[in-house]
C-alpha cells in the first residue's frame, strides 16, 4: 500500500479532478467514502444537486475564516493530497476497508487525530478500484495549522500496519534517499509518445552512466553534452563555481516549446552538484596512459577490487560499506558498457536496480572506495572484452550484490536490499547465459587423464577438506583445462588452488569447482609480467601507443553497441 502526500493551493482544481472523469477517461464512479462529517461533506459522485463549487467551500471554512484574519491572505500551500494505493496484484477493498484506512491515515499524519473536534476538514474520494484520495485543508476549527511533519513517513508506517492487518502484499518501507517517482503527468506524456520511460527516468540512467565513466565534474557536463543532452548550470554569485545543475532530454518540451529541465537532486539524491563532487574529487586526474602493457590488466585490477568490496562488505566499517556500494553501482555501468554479447541486457538491468541500492542514510566514505572506483574506469578504456576473464569479473559482482543485500538487510534498509537482490538475480542470470557455453569449451578442452590426476593428487594436497565435493561437480573437468593453462602460465597448481581456496570460504558453494575454476582465471600471466619486466629492463622500446578511447563513452540507448575504436 504506498501514499504519496503532496501540498497546494487550489481546492475546487483538485476536487474537479477527483471528481473528473480523469486525465484518459480513467475514473469510474468517482464518490466520497469518508469524511470529516459524512452528513456534511457534499458528494458531487452521488448528489446530482452536489456541486464542486459547495463541497470546496464546506473544505475551506475555516481556511476562509483564517484568511479573513489575515486580511484576505490565504495560508500557502493548504491543501494537503496523499492518495493510497494498493500493490498490484492485491485485492480490492472494499468502500468500508478504504473508509478505515483514510480515517487511520489522517489520524497517523496529524490531519484528523482521534478525538480531535477542532481537526482539519477532510475527505476521500475513490474513482477506481485500487486506490483513494485524501484531501484536507490544513487549517484546523481553532484557527491553527496541523502538526503534519514527517507526514510522508507516518503516513508509510500506518500503511504498513494496515498491510498486515488487512492480508496485504507487505511493501518495503523507504528512509527518504529513493529517488523522485514521475508524476502521472510524465507517464502520461511518456505514453503519449510511445515510449517506454518518462524523460526523468531516461536522464536519470545516462546521469549515472556518465557520472560512472568520467573523472570530473566538467568532463561530466561535457559527457552529457555530447549526448545531446542540454545542460544549464547555476553559478555562485561570489565565487562564479557552480553550485547546481539542470539537464533536459533531447526534444523534450513543454506546452510552449521550451526545455523541460529537471535539477540533479531531483533526479536522484546522488546525483546532486554536491554529492557528485565527493565521488569525482577523490579521483586522480591525470592523462590516460598511451598504451597498456597488458591489455588484462584493467579487468584483473577490478576482479581484485570487487573482492576488497566483499571484504569491506563483511565489516564494521560502516561509512567505507556505504563508499564501496556507491562505487560498485558506477562499477556496473561500466562494466556493462565493456561487456558485448547475449547477456549483456540482463547486466543493463542490474546496474539499474542496483541505482536504488548503492545509497543510504549512512554518509559513505569514497575516499575508502578509491581503488574499486579507479578499476572501473579503467574498464571504459579497457581495448577488448577477455573471453574468461569478464566472466570471472562477473561471477566476483555476483558475489558483491550478495554482499550488499545482507549489509543492507542487517541494517533495516529494505528498499535497497530489495534492490540488491534484484540486481544480484540479474547478474546470476547474465552469469549463467555467459558461464554455460564457457564451461563447455573448457571441458571439451580438457588435458590427458594423466594430467587431470596429477591435478587432483595437487587439489587434494592443498583443500584436503573440499576435495571430494569440489571432484563431484560437474565443472571438475573445465576446471581441469583451467589449471593447465595457469601452469602454463607460470603457476604451481597445488600452491595456485591453496591461495584461490582461501580467497572466500567454499562451504556454502553450491558448485565449488565453477568457484575455483573463476578465481584461477582472474589470476595474471606471470610469464607474461616476467617477460614484461625483463623487456622494460633491457631497454626495450615499448609497444606502439593505441588511440585515446572515445571521449563519450556512454551510450544514448541501453540497446547501442559500444562504438568502433
């Protein structure tokens, strides 16, 4: 059950539309089950003599008699709305059930306290099946205005109790850093023009796509920019930094052909001039390196960060958890805008589900999430997708949303471990479709049966207490081909699986040789690093630079594909 309370200043505007038959003929039977006097309160829905006009003036009584003390000015934004909604997929109330949670909702929000005879005027209207409006003026018998601070929020509580009550779907309680939700205005200019998400949902994910991708403020206006998107700051009137931002979407207008602009804290909290300085200031800005010794590097130096992020995730750190969530929410953008393939749209969906998870009430300390955010940017200028090792970075992410799920679970942030889970359902799945055909090319890849008990007398000898559940899995013979290419690489087996084995426990691993065989393959070439060191010692001339990566590098549609280097 979710209420959505708002104020204004127009009663007969907001009756007529209650009343109305809706913006798309959507209202049916529109008729008050509730009010502070039932006798009194005129209903235009049932009363063919009843007219908008008597109903907002039974409303606004005592606001007149409070304007007349005031000398004809009217007390600012007295008209408080908050419909209440059921989820989807519950049952219909009936107008008696609606009748008790309008009168339990303006006695929580300190409307109409029970027992209160000098209480705001109130009423509440259904026009559809699975909702109601409550509308009140908010001035009280006595003159006074109500106490509604904190309405919103125990307005949310009492629905949560009447949730329970009535065998409702039990919604997540929110603690004010959810991001605004579109009016029924957007949506419905959203549907108009066939699209799928209004224009602030759609800035909202390239906002964070940018944000993610870029090393500072100014490259972050720049960024968006060049997507088309138009961008007005605001300046200080001393100093001439800028201290706020708006963006509007490419061909989004108004009535009379002007921007529609929307403000970064109203698209999301992080997303304001204020907090998107915290995150960008703790990075090193400094010009990107010609060429990269090691075109693996950028995904092998993430895959240890996002195991630092498990680590911190699992701690009492409170205000480094929270700069890691925050960090591995742009890490999902990036690597989404690096990984090509199939799977690539279910990695889409959970950096945006993981949007709603990666902020809390807690102030996050970014300067501890520094390494983590450093490697995902890394991964925007990364020059190739490597086969095995993206999905080892993916496996690793799995196991950070996992993480973030429990953190935020522990804390009581239901929202944002909802999120989590979600964003961890879409990872497993994108796993999966990517895993399963990789794990096949490695098992038809497997070494000589010599070979493969050599490895096994070596796994034995290094988890002596995982062994035989690590033989029974299934992926045993991928990881069989996995550990011949790490000795081929320069690795001792035995020494190579006692060190991947004590990463993370493997008790609660469901498929402990696909864990290992993951972790092995995020380990780097060391004959390659050793012949590196060897060249870079000699004096060898280095490897011809490689052109800059694009300067842009967010795409304008979840579905485009990374541009041409």
């Amino acid at each position: 059950m979710v209420p959505d309370v708002s104020t204004g200043s127009d009663t007969r505007g907001l009756i007529v539309y209650l009343f109305g038959p809706g913006r798309r003929d959507e209202h049916t039977d529109p008729h008050i089950v509730a009010a502070w006097d039932m006798a009194g309160a005129p209903d235009p829905g049932r009363d063919p003599e009843a007219t908008y006009t008597q109903l907002a003036k039974r409303l606004d009584h005592h606001v007149d008699l409070r304007t007349r003390e005031l000398g004809g000015k009217k007390p600012p934004q007295h008209v408080w709305h908050c419909p209440v909604r059921t989820a989807p997929g519950d049952r219909y109330l009936t107008d008696a059930e609606w009748a008790e949670v309008a009168r339990r909702v303006v006695a929580a929000t300190g409307i109409a306290p029970e027992g209160d005879e000098k209480a705001c005027r109130w009423i509440a209207v259904r026009h559809a099946d699975d909702h109601i409006h409550i509308m009140a003026a908010t001035v009280r018998a006595d003159g006074r205005r109500p106490r509604t601070h904190r309405d919103g929020q125990r307005a949310q509580a009492e629905c949560r109790k009447i949730e329970a009550e009535f065998g409702l779907r039990r919604l997540k309680s929110g603690d004010l850093t959810a991001p605004p939700t579109p009016t029924g205005a957007e949506r419905a200019k959203a549907q108009r023009q066939g699209q799928q998400v209004t224009a602030r949902q759609w800035l909202r994910e390239r906002a964070y796509a940018v944000a993610a991708a870029v090393r500072t403020v100014d490259d972050y206006f720049t960024v968006l920019q060049s997507l088309g998107i138009q961008v007005k700051t605001r300046l200080g009137p001393e100093t001439g930094d800028v201290i706020g931002y708006s963006i509007a979407a490419p061909g989004d207008t108004n009535a009379v052909g002007e921007p529609v602009w929307y403000g970064g804290s109203k698209l999301a909290p992080d997303l304001s001039i204020n907090r998107l300085r915290e995150r960008l200031d703790t990075q090193e800005v400094a010009d990107r390196p010609e060429h990269v010794a090691d075109p693996n590097a950028p995904w092998w130096h993430f895959e240890s960060a996002l195991n630092t992020a498990s680590g911190v995730l699992g701690s009492d750190d409170d205000a480094a958890a929270q700069g890691h969530l925050d960090a591995f929410g742009d890490a999902l953008h990036n690597v989404t805008r690096a990984t090509p393939g199939p799977h690539r749209h279910e990695l889409v969906a959970a950096a945006r589900a993981f949007n709603r998870a990666r902020r809390s009430m807690i102030r996050a300390d970014h300067q501890a999430a520094t390494a983590l955010r450093r490697a995902a940017k890394e991964l925007v200028y990364a020059s190739s997708e490597p086969g095995g090792l993206a999905i080892a970075v993916l496996f690793a992410a799995m196991h950070v949303a996992r993480a973030a799920a429990k953190w935020h679970e522990q804390r009581g942030h239901a929202q944002q471990a909802a999120a989590a889970e979600e964003a961890f359902r879409h990872l497993q799945a994108g796993y999966q479709q990517a895993a399963k055909p990789a794990l096949a090319d490695l098992a038809r890849r497997a070494p000589r049966a010599t070979t493969a008990s050599r490895y096994e007398q070596d796994l034995r000898a290094a988890l002596p207490g995982h062994a035989d559940r690590v033989l029974a899995d299934p992926a045993w013979t991928a990881l069989t081909t996995t550990l011949a290419r790490a000795e081929t690489a320069g690795h001792n087996t035995r020494r190579l699986l006692a060190t991947v084995g004590a990463q993370r426990e493997l008790d609660s691993a469901e498929r402990p040789a696909e864990v290992l065989n993951w972790r092995i393959t995020a380990q780097p070439n060391r004959r390659a690093q050793a012949a590196r060191r060897r060249s870079t010692v000699s004096g060898a001339s280095p490897m011809p630079p490689r052109p800059h990566p694009p300067a842009a590098p967010v795409a304008m549609r979840p579905e485009d594909h990374r541009p041409h280097r």
